[in-house]
C-alpha cells in the first residue's frame, strides 16, 4: 500500500531563482548601408488571370433557351395587360364622346393612328424576319451544293445571292462581273469562289471593320470605366449593335425582334461549338495579356471582352452570310483584335 502524502507548504517570501538565458547572437550588420540596388528582391505576385466576366455572362444569358412555363408566364402577362390597356382606352374614349363629342372624336382618331403605327410596326418586324428566314434558306442550299457538288443547283443558288443585291446600286459592277465569268466555273466550288471573290469581299470587309470597332469599344470601356456593371451593360449594347449591323451589311435588316432573334442564333452557335472558352493562346497572342494582367486586372479583362466580342462578330459574320466560306478564309479572331486594340494598351515591350 502507498504511504499516505502530508501536507505541503509553500513560502511565499522566496523568490524563485531566475533562470538563465543565453544571449541571442546579434548578426554582424554590414558595413554597406541599404539602398534600392542592394534591398532584397520583391518576390513576383502571381497576377489573378483575367477571364471576361462580361462577355461570358452576356453570352450565357443570351444563349439560354427560357422553359416552356417562362414563355406561358410572359405570353399571359403581354396578353393580360395588352387586354387591360385596351379596355382603359375603350372606356376612355367612350366616356369622353358621351361627355364631349368634340373632344372624344379627336381621342378616337388618334386611337385609330395609333393601331395603324403598331400594325405598321409588326408588318416591318414581320418583313425583318422573312428576309432572315430568306438568308437561312439561300445559306441552307448553298451548304447543300457544296455536299453534293451540284453545278446547277450552285448556279441556282448564285442567281438568288445575286437577287438579294439588286437594289444596292454599289454592287452592280461585281453582280455584272459575276454574271459575266458564268461560263468559267465549272463545278460547285468555283461557282461559289467567283461570287466570294467579286460580290462578298467588299462586304467582308465592311463586317470586320464593324467587329473590329465593337471590340476596341468594348475593351476601352471595360479598362477605363470602374463602375459595377458598366461592362456588361456596354458589352450589351455593343454586341447588339454589331450583330443588327452586320445583318445590314449582309441584307438581312432586321427589327427589335428579329435581331433579338440574331442574337440568340449567334450566342447560341459560340455556345455550340465552344468559342465562349477562354483559351491561354489567345490572351498570350493578343497584346501582351499576361503582362497587362500584371499592369492593371482591368486592362487584362478589356482584352478577354474585346477578344471575346470579336469572336461574337465572326459568329454574326458566320450566321449572316449568305454563302459559308469556300474560297475565302473565315476572319482570324486573333488579327481583327490586334488591329482594334493597337495602340489602346501598352505593349509587352513597353
């Protein structure tokens, strides 16, 4: 058995012995005193990468196809207040030719232009859309000779891209060109180089010029401009633009609702064949962006939504034209952007 302890004391007049401590070696400092050619080097902060934010928002949100119960809510909602405005209207009138005729035939007949402004108004949207619809179906048999190598069906098609220019008096030498070197092609592809060649290359142009100019607009905004949103906003608009004005350059003017419809076309074309994806050799390629990351994030993100916005601008190109590319190449992303942001931001050199 264990010993049973006793108490313990304590004497709270002793001090406890301190402890010893050995002296810390002090490092001998340097004769040579400390300047900025001598200060350690600052290690390299990893820079975020930029990935434009705007550009991809803008074209998911675009791309997205709404549910069937989205479209129902919003159909209802246009019907309900479309039916509750014109019963206000109907009572309005109605009571004001009750109370003052005078007064009441002058609120029926603006009522009446006012029908007459909507009805010409669809008729335009209606019109916007059957001349898309016309683009599409020309496309569609070009396409289709090009598989087949049909000569006739390609010279039928050729008559029609012809057709759509008729009324645009500075085409009329390369329409007459055109037709002139008909007995020169003898297969499908040759058919549709000539028209390329002499028709559509100056229309080419004026769309890359187009795209060129909504990417530099998109990328300066999105550098300079701090404000939340202000890039999306302007992404937006730009990007809209681009795509109705590169439906005009092609012959396929388009209202409010069919250029929305474009729109949703061409997003929907980046998304399917994955041109949304920012890619490391476009950044590297482009301006410097690895360094413009390091010099300012913001300067970083105007290049990806530039970048990003001149990939929009050849899928409008794509969709738009009414012939695919066969003896001309498809626009390079990568040369339209470095054209649009020369001089916009400081080079890898500098």
């Amino acid at each position: 058995m264990s010993k049973a302890k006793g108490p313990v004391l304590f004497d709270l007049d002793e001090k406890p012995k301190p402890k010893s401590r050995a002296k810390p070696k002090v490092k001998e400092v340097a004769d040579t005193p400390l300047t900025p050619a001598t200060a350690p080097v600052v290690p390299d902060m990893e820079a975020p990468t930029p990935t434009g934010q705007a550009m991809q928002t803008l074209t998911n949100l675009a791309a997205r196809r709404p549910s069937r119960l989205t479209r129902f809510f919003w159909s209802m909602l246009v019907a309900l207040l479309g039916f509750m405005a014109s019963v206000a209207a109907w009572n309005f009138v109605a009571g004001l030719v009750a109370s003052n005729p005078i007064l009441g035939y002058v609120a029926l007949g603006l009522t009446a232009l006012f029908c007459l402004a909507l009805l010409l108004v669809a008729g335009r949207e209606w019109l916007a859309l059957v001349r898309l619809k016309r683009i599409d179906g020309v496309r569609m048999e070009a396409e289709a000779a090009l598989a087949t190598s049909d000569l006739k069906s390609a010279r039928k098609t050729r008559d029609r891209i012809v057709a759509l220019y008729k009324a645009r008096p500075e085409l009329d030498a390369a329409r007459a060109e055109v037709m002139r070197r008909d007995g020169d092609s003898f297969d499908a592809d040759a058919v549709f180089g000539v028209v390329e060649n002499q028709l559509l290359a100056p229309l080419d142009e004026a769309a890359k010029r187009e795209v060129e100019s909504a990417a530099r607009q998109v990328a300066t905004v999105t550098a300079i401009v701090p404000l939340a949103l202000a890039d999306l906003i302007t992404a937006l608009t730009a990007n809209l633009r681009m795509i109705r004005r590169i439906a005009e350059i092609y012959g396929g003017r388009s209202g409010a609702l069919g250029n929305w419809r474009l729109t949703r076309a061409v997003m929907t074309h980046l998304v399917a064949t994955g041109a949304v994806a920012v890619g490391d050799d476009l950044i590297g390629s482009i301006a410097g962006g690895g360094v413009l990351s390091r010099i300012s994030r913001r300067f970083g993100e105007g290049v990806i939504n530039g970048a990003l916005t001149a990939r929009v601008g050849v899928a409008a190109i794509e969709v738009c034209r009414p012939l695919p590319f066969v003896a001309e190449h498809k626009p390079s992303v990568t040369n339209m952007v470095k054209r649009a942001l020369t001089g916009l931001f400081p080079s890898a050199k500098e």
